[in-house]
C-alpha cells in the first residue's frame, strides 16, 4: 500500500538555512496504489515525477500531509526504522548510483548483502538476473567500463534483485534499445504479478499504450488526472 494525503512539498533554495519562502514543487497531492498495484508515473519534465518518486523512497519528506508506504507512516519511524523499510523498497535511479569501486556483479548482489542473504542464493539470483540484462559476461568489469544503457540495466539488476515489496522505477528504459526496455517490462510485471507493486515513471508513451495500467499524471506539481 502506497498512500498520500493532502501532501506538499519544498526545497530548500541554495545557500538558505530554512524552507520559510521557497517555492512549493509538489501541491495536494493524494492518492492511493494498494498492495501488488501497478501505476504509470507520467507528466511533463518538471512536472514534478521524480519528487514524487523520492517521496516514496523517503529521500524527501514533506512540509505537509501524511505518507503511507507498505503500512507504515512514514512520519513516524525512526532512523533505523526507516532503513529497514527501504531495504523493502527497489529504486531505479535516473543517474544510476552505481558503486564505482565495485564489480558490476557486486553492485547487484549489494542489496542482498544488506539484508544478509546467504551467499549461495545471492550468487544464484544476481547470475539469473546478470543472464537476464545480457551482462553476465561482463560481471566482472566496473561501471566506468560499461556504456549508458549497459549501466542502465546494472541499475535494474540491482533494484530488483531482493525482489522488493515495492518498485520504484525513474525513466527506466531512457538509455535502452526497443529491445531491452521490452525486456525490462517483461521483468517487471513479472515482479508484479508476484506481488509487488510498482510506480514507473516514464516519457516513453508506446510503452504506457502497450501495457495498460493506471496513471498518476503530474502537471505543474499537482496530480492532474488518477486512473
């Protein structure tokens, strides 16, 4: 269960100690995706998806209203409560965040380490996911070494690979081929339909059209249209 109400968001401009006059990004904001639900995130660059997004993985938190993700206030948990419950949660970052000092295969295996996963699956279930983006050959080599769209699918392997209760995916197929953004929405409803629920944000419309689920579209920092 995914939940917002009424919930307002801003940023602190550079340089000021506090948020007193900045402008609002995000203005009444409410919806729900229930528990396995599926959303489109779509709008306008700046419309305001990417600050939803980072609503839902608690990288921000809002001035006003209230967050519920996977049954918990979000307002209410403490620091180590929340890195707990963002270990629940698979994010595909726009930049990617891949760990440059690490292997490609280590990047993927990091949220199983985190949770403390043995070893022999964490080997099973990064390969299958390695063989699945076409990188299994190159499990050894580091991110610099890989191109945009390779690092992409580094960053896919690695949101899904503790198969999360909760999938958050910014612009996930922006550096793929047709082919592999097909490939990566097979993986993806396929996490779906085993019950996890999913917000994809995207620009990528033929994608929206071929598989159809609800939208969130974001105007102008407010949610234009549910459903």
């Amino acid at each position: 269960m995914v939940r917002f109400e009424d919930v307002w968001l801003k940023y602190r401009r550079p340089g000021e100690a506090t948020l007193a006059g900045a402008p609002d990004v995000l203005r009444e904001i409410s919806f729900d995706i229930p528990d396995g639900g599926f959303r489109w995130l779509t709008g306008a660059s700046g419309a305001g998806k990417t600050s939803v997004l980072k609503l839902m993985y608690m990288a921000e938190h809002p001035v006003r209203g209230r967050i519920e993700l996977l049954g918990t206030d979000a307002a209410r948990v403490s620091r180590r409560e929340a890195a707990l419950l963002r270990r629940r949660i698979g994010v595909v970052y726009q930049d990617f965040r891949l760990l440059g000092h690490l292997s490609i295969y280590d990047n993927v295996a990091l949220p199983m380490r985190l949770a403390r996963r043995n070893e022999p699956q964490i080997q099973a279930d990064v390969t299958e996911l390695l063989r699945w983006v076409g990188l299994i050959d190159k499990r050894d080599v580091r991110p610099d070494e890989l191109s945009g769209g390779e690092q992409q699918r580094v960053a896919i392997a690695r949101a899904v690979v503790g198969r999360p209760k909760l999938l958050l995916a910014d612009e996930p197929t922006g550096n793929l081929d047709d082919n592999q953004a097909e490939r990566l929405m097979l993986l993806i409803t396929a996490l779906n339909r085993l019950g996890t629920t999913v917000v994809v944000a995207t620009h990528n419309f033929g994608l929206v059209e071929r598989y159809p689920a609800p939208r969130l579209q974001m105007d102008r920092g407010r949610l234009a249209a549910h459903g």
